[in-house]
C-alpha cells in the first residue's frame, strides 16, 4: 500500500482549500478557514497522515501529525 499523502489547508481563490499533497484538484473549497481546516482534519486523522495549515500570506501556521510518529514533537501547541 502507497503512502497517502498529506493534508494541506491553503488559501484559494473564493475561500480556503482543502488538498492532499502534490494533487492538482482540492478535496473540498469552503468559505472559511475555520472549516477547511476542521475538514483537513478530520481527513488527516481518518488517514493517519500530517495537516499542514498556511496562513493568507501562505506561510505555515501550525503542523499537525497524526501518524506513527517515533519521534512525537515536543512543541506544546496542542
């Protein structure tokens, strides 16, 4: 089985865009970041892969894991 990519919450045109990595089609476009990002990650959890969520200017906000990871961060974001 091949490696699911992972999720990106970024800004799109009309909205925020939820996409899996290196895919040219978003998952789902919504209105607002609070529920693109809600959807990321409920997607990110369900297939166990990283949310990455970029800010308007298209920065990186927060980064989210929910692998196996062997080495859990020890940043206290969440």
């Amino acid at each position: 089985m091949s490696k699911k990519g992972n999720i990106w919450v970024v800004p799109h045109k009309g909205g925020w865009a939820v996409k899996r990595e290196k895919a040219q089609r978003s998952i789902v476009v919504t209105p607002t970041k609070q529920e693109a990002d809600k959807i990321g990650h409920q997607i990110g959890k369900n297939s166990g892969v990283n949310v990455i969520t970029q800010r308007k200017d298209g920065t990186i906000q927060s980064h989210d894991s929910y692998g196996n990871d062997p080495n859990p961060p020890t940043d206290k974001e969440h």
